[in-house]
C-alpha cells in the first residue's frame, strides 16, 4: 500500500517547552479514513498545521505523496481548521467563487449539488446561518475539492447530533476515490464507525497506530473504549 504520509524524526516545540510533537517516524497510508485521536493538547493541530505547511517543524520532516511540504503538496491538501475562516460578511456564493478562483480542483457543481440538498440558500450571508450551517458550509467547500488528503480538524465539534451525522455522510460520499482522509477528533463514539484506521496521540506521540478493525479483533473492545482506558489518567 502506498503511503500518503510519512513523518521523519518529526518534532515542534514551541518557546523552549516540552515539545507538542515529539520525534515523531511514522508513515500512514493511502486511500483510507484516518481518525487522528487524542485528547485537547495531544498535538494533532500541531501536527496538522504543519502537513498543511502553516508551522515550520523544529526538526525532522514530512513528506505529502512522497513530496516534502510546499506548494505541490498544498495544491493535493484541502484543509477545514478547528474553527470558522469565513467572513461573516460573505455570502455563501462569494465563498465559492472564492475557493473557485483560488483552487484549481474545484468542482463549483458539486458545491451546489450538497448545497441544494441541505436547502442553503447561496445567497445568504454568513453572518445569518447557524453555528451548525455554518460547519456544513465549510465542509461542502473543503470536500468540493478533488484532492488527495483532506485533513479536518475536529470537524464535529461543538454541531448538534443532527449536523454531526450530515457531516460524517458528506465525507464518506464526498471524498475522491483513492484519497485520504485524516480526522482530528477527540469524540471518538460519533467517528468510530466510519474509520479505517486510528492514530493515538500521547503527549506528541504516538501511542498507537493500527486499522480499527485489528484495534476491535486485538483488543475486544471499540475504538473509543480502547481511547477511554489509554487516555483515563490524562
């Protein structure tokens, strides 16, 4: 199987503190559903931000595809952040003509498609929608990409159930064939089901990696039960 990432003697730290990601050596593959799980200060929008290129390693390295990061790698990575990035300002048709205009793999139809289904109007501002809209928004933009990796972090935090299970469907059904996808999330129960394979970060680093179902056959229990019992004394 082809790797997507691989991480070399990856480490951030930042102000001389214990280091956010620690040493780091790890390769993940492709073509899968990843949930990258730990709980708050574990490091995975460190780790994130650094495959998109927004933070600079300490040491090591990272490679996209077999690329070190830069604009070839940015150009095959659509990234949603832990927190809203549009202007309140902005009506939904401005921000796809937005992503349109910055992204050459941006596929405008199907952006429409998912918005006609959840009935938003695209004339409408940001600053008028739901929290909860507002995520599915967000995510209609970044999985109108066709890209290799999407990387989303905490894509379901803080939405009610109902938008928890519309956004978990759009990136089954959304995502392009042959791609990854890389999940940030510390609500291990409403991801479980859809993972193919689990990344524990402890403190930067890894405390296991493994497809979700060696994890249930090795173990005898889910994935968030396995979280639960590494994670209690954290």
């Amino acid at each position: 199987m082809n790797d997507i990432l691989s991480f070399r003697g990856l480490t951030k730290s930042y102000n001389h503190a214990l280091p956010a990601i620690d040493n780091i050596n790890l390769n993940l593959n492709a073509g899968r559903i990843i949930g990258l799980l730990g709980p708050n200060g574990s490091g995975k929008t460190t780790l994130i931000k650094m495959i998109c290129g927004l933070l600079t390693p300490t040491s090591g390295s990272i490679f996209v595809d077999g690329m070190p990061v830069g604009p070839a790698t940015k150009a095959i990575t659509s990234y949603l952040p832990d927190r809203t990035y549009l202007s309140d300002g902005m009506t939904v048709n401005e921000a796809i003509e937005y992503f349109a205009d910055f992204y050459t793999d941006f596929d405008k139809p199907k952006a429409y498609r998912l918005l006609t289904g959840l009935s938003i109007n695209p004339g409408c501002k940001m600053k008028t929608l739901s929290k909860g809209t507002k995520e599915k928004v967000q995510l209609i933009l970044v999985m109108s990409r066709h890209a290799r990796l999407y990387l989303l972090d905490e894509p379901i935090a803080g939405v009610d159930p109902a938008a928890r299970d519309f956004i978990l469907h759009t990136i089954l059904t959304n995502c392009d064939p042959g791609a990854t996808v890389l999940i940030s999330t510390h609500l291990i129960a409403d991801v479980q089901d859809i993972l193919q394979e689990a990344l524990f970060l402890q403190q930067g680093r890894v405390a296991l990696y493994d497809s979700t179902d060696n994890i249930r056959q090795r173990e005898g229990k889910s994935v968030d039960e396995l979280f639960r019992e590494v994670y209690r004394c954290w």
